[in-house]
C-alpha cells in the first residue's frame, strides 16, 4: 500500500497534468483562431503528452493499491495577445509543473517510498525536456517577432512536431 500522504499528492499531480492537457487544448484552439495550424499542431501534441503523463501517474497509483480520486478541473484561459505571450505562459507553466514534480520528489524521499521516486525520475528527466523545448520556441518567437514571413516559417517549423511514445 501507497503512503495516503503520497496517494493524494499523486492525485493532486494527476490534476495538474488534467489542468496542463486543458491548458495547452486552449492554446491549440486559440492558434486556431489566428490561422497558425502549426502552431495549433504543436499545442495539440503537447495536451496529448499531457493526457499520458496524468495517466502514467494513474496506472501508477492503481499498480500500487492507491486510489484515484480524480478533482474538478479549472477552466483555462482562451485568449493570448500574440503567439509569444501563448508560449511564454507554455513556458511559466513547465516551470509550475517542475516544481510540483520537486515537491512529489521531496515527499517520496521524507516517506521513504523508493517506488514512487523512483517512478518520479521520469517526470524529473521529463520536465527538463519540456522547459527547455517551450524556451527555445520563446526565444524563436522573440527572434522573428510578429513579422508575418518569420512567424509562417516558425508556424510550419512547428506544424511538423510528430506524437512521441512515451
């Protein structure tokens, strides 16, 4: 059995992966809106990623006879000033989600609970991916700014970002 101060936590982090697939499908709707398919393609495999993140932790939980308490989940924000103010938020975000990981990590370690931080280094390694890919499209956008022929080539740059296996 699973430490019942780890269980909710991990449901807590299963809601914020829920929250994060909400997030970046309200990106991908407003990228939409602004003709950057791209863009939106990006944003579409990033909610899928986070879908399978919120599930890894839910199996995990499952395999370990916690239990799943699934939470109601905020409604996003629908509407960005520009593509960069979009990203830099992805970006904010990533760095929320590193350091709720860093808490999860810390608990783990206080409980003793080898299995789950051991099951946690994958978001450890995970979440250096994930800020560092939503910086450099940060420091992209801030390069060709909103100039149109810039932002068509970053836009279908990122329209080519396939689903990854996880």
């Amino acid at each position: 059995m699973i430490d019942k101060a780890v269980e909710k936590r991990l449901n807590d982090q299963i809601n914020e992966e829920l929250n994060s697939y909400y997030i970046y499908l309200s990106m991908e709707a407003y990228f939409e809106s602004e003709s950057l398919d791209g863009f939106a393609t990006w944003m579409e495999m990033q909610a899928q990623e986070e879908m399978e993140h919120a599930m890894r932790i839910f199996r995990y939980l499952n395999e370990r006879r916690g239990r799943v308490k699934l939470q109601p989940i905020e409604e996003p924000k629908a509407d960005w000033n520009s593509p960069q103010e979009a990203f830099e938020d992805a970006y904010e975000h990533e760095q929320y989600i590193t350091r709720k990981i860093d808490e999860l990590v810390d608990l783990a370690e206080e409980k003793e609970d080898k299995a789950t931080r051991n099951m946690l280094e994958w978001f450890v390694e995970e979440q250096v991916e994930e800020e560092a890919s939503t910086e450099a499209i940060v420091d992209k956008i801030k390069m060709v700014g909103e100039s149109g022929p810039g932002l068509l080539t970053l836009d279908n740059a990122l329209g080519r970002r396939q689903a990854t296996d996880e």
